[in-house]
C-alpha cells in the first residue's frame, strides 16, 4: 500500500518519492532491507526531482516517469488521483465525478513544473478541456488548508492531511479514474555509479514491489 509522500534517507542511498509501506509495515519492511541499507530520517515532502538523478543529488526516486533517456524506470503502481473539495461545496454529495464536471473550478496544483500537474493537464487536454489552476503549493500537505478554506479544490493523491471533516473526497467516474491514474516508477540514473548499499535497496524494493 502507498499511502504518503515522503523523503527516506538511508545510509549511503538517498530516496526521495512515494512511500511504499503504511507506518506499522514501514519497519518490518526496512528490516527484511539489507544490513548496510537502515533507515536515518523520514519526512513528509512532494516530489519532482528526477533531474536530481544526474547531478547526484539523489540516488533514487520513487515518482511519475521521468521523459529523460538518461533515466532507468521501473513501474511499481498506478496512483489513484480523487476531487478534493471543501465540505460545503455544491460537488461535496456527489458519490463521483467526471472531468467534465469539475469545468472551471479553480484548482491548487504543486507548480508549473511538477510532474503531477502535467500529468493533470494531460488528462484535461484528453477531454477536450483545460484545467483552472489558481494556486500552487510546494506538497499535497499544505493542499487542505486552502481548500478547507474554501480558496480552491484539488486533484490529488490522498495524504492524510487531507482527510478531515473539512474537506470532501470525491472518487472520479470510471471512466476518468482510469485516465488520471497516474502511473509511479522507481527510477535512477543509467550511467550514475550505484554503490553496492544503493544497488541493493533498489533490487530489494523491485523485489516487494514492482508489478
């Protein structure tokens, strides 16, 4: 299950991406990882870093494809993506939603350049529309404040902070949720050199979870 953004540092490799554990598995699975592999610091961050695979910056990411050919990527999950509105928004009954539906409402995106909201325009452009977005944040936590608020909605990966009873998530249609699924790989550079503690993080979370 993926439930979070996040950063994991470990000894000797830098992952920054989606976490592939809830919190109660997060430990027995760095357990079952490599002795030289354990865990130093976690935090909550959002993600558009595969260019940092180059300049060595980071060792691995966990995020949507990256469009560079100097990058090595591994499918690992589909992201389910859902319509985040305050509680008291005319869409907030609805059981789901379409693209369509959604038309003009002015959404928070995490900025121009992230992979997410290209991904998002993308899927607008499919159906012949043109997404709103009004705001733009550096990571889905700081997504719930502006929306509780009544200052925008959302399309997103649901983090906990944005489960509240402030906020409404909506599932899309079928149709849509099959469009906006947004496809999460774990990538690194092809001619970086991977030391062995690197190398063998990323075989062992391939191993867990690559489909």
């Amino acid at each position: 299950m993926f439930q979070q953004i996040a950063v994991l540092q470990t000894q000797g490799v830098v992952l920054r991406g989606i976490v592939v554990v809830v919190v109660r598995q997060r430990e027995n699975v760095i357990g079952k990882a490599p002795q030289r592999v354990q865990a130093l610091a976690f935090r909550q961050h959002i993600v558009s870093d595969a260019h940092k695979l180059m300049d060595g910056s980071l060792d691995l990411v966990v995020s949507g494809k990256s469009q560079s050919s100097e990058v090595h990527s591994r499918y690992l999950f589909t992201q389910e993506l859902k319509f985040v509105v305050p509680a008291d928004h005319p869409l907030a009954g609805r059981e789901e939603v379409s693209l369509a539906d959604i038309g003009s409402e002015g959404l928070i995106s995490l900025g121009e350049s992230s992979n997410i909201t290209g991904h998002i325009a993308r899927c607008f452009e499919e159906r012949g529309l043109q997404p709103n977005f009004v705001r733009h944040v550096a990571e889905c936590s700081a997504m719930g404040a502006f929306i509780s608020s009544n200052m925008a909605t959302a399309i997103a990966p649901i983090v906990p902070s944005l489960s509240s009873n402030s906020v409404r998530v909506i599932p899309f249609t079928e149709e849509d949720r099959q469009l906006l699924g947004r496809k999460i790989y774990l990538q690194w550079g092809k001619n970086k050199y991977l030391p062995p503690p690197v190398k063998a993080f990323r075989d062992f979370i391939i191993d867990e979870f690559a489909e």
